[in-house]
C-alpha cells in the first residue's frame, strides 16, 4: 500500500514518456523491475478503484499454492506520472519487496518528489 504525499511535477528530461495507460504502467513497472508477471501469480489483474484516505494503491497477493491472479487496485484521478509511480510501487510488493527507507526509492511507502523511476517520467 502506498500513500499520498505533496509531488513535484517538474519536468525533467529521460527518454520514455509517462505511460498513458494502466496497462502501459504495469509495462512500465515490468521493465522497471526487470520481471513480468510474479512467479507466485497465475496472472496480473490491475483496476481503478476508490481507496480509502490518502491511499493511492492497493495490492492482493495469493497464497504460494492458489492458482489466483495477483490483483491491484489504483485510486481513480492520479496523473499519469503518479499513477505509474504508484502502479511501479505496487508491483515491487507483487515481486515480494518490502518498503525502502530511501525516498528516491519506489518502495518507499510515501511518494514524493524523490522517487526516480524513468519509465514513468515526462520527456
């Protein structure tokens, strides 16, 4: 789970941009993280959802011998960059990782305008 904190929208210059989509996210967090779908997920399901509170995203992982896809629920309305910062920090959890104590890092627990991922920066 990941919440809300003041984000920077500065515009800062790398070559991919911003995934338009909640599917071009869950791309991008695969070549963030370098892995496609989780070995303990039979597939990937990713949705829109409303969250409670400052919550921006949400994660379901199945027990190790279910055949049940992994899920994620993304608050509604995020900016594209938010968005897949979120979608990237979520995946990290599909992959087994925890929080990060780093503030550049996606995995630490509150976005802000630290976090250094890429594939989901603006040209």
């Amino acid at each position: 789970m990941i919440a809300a904190a003041a984000i920077a929208s500065a515009a800062l210059s790398f070559t991919s941009p911003a995934p338009a989509t909640l599917h071009g996210d869950l791309d991008a967090a695969a070549a963030y993280w370098g892995q496609s779908v989780p070995a303990q997920c039979s597939s990937e399901a990713a949705a829109f959802g409303k969250l409670p509170g400052l919550v921006l995203g949400q994660t379901k992982i199945p027990d190790p011998t279910a055949t049940e896809p992994c899920e994620m629920v993304i608050e509604r309305g995020l900016t594209k960059r938010l968005r897949c910062l979120t979608v990237v920090h979520e995946y990290g959890h599909w992959l087994g990782l925890g929080h990060a104590k780093s503030k550049r890092s996606p995995m630490y627990p509150v976005i802000g305008d630290g976090a250094v991922v890429p594939e989901c920066e603006h040209p």
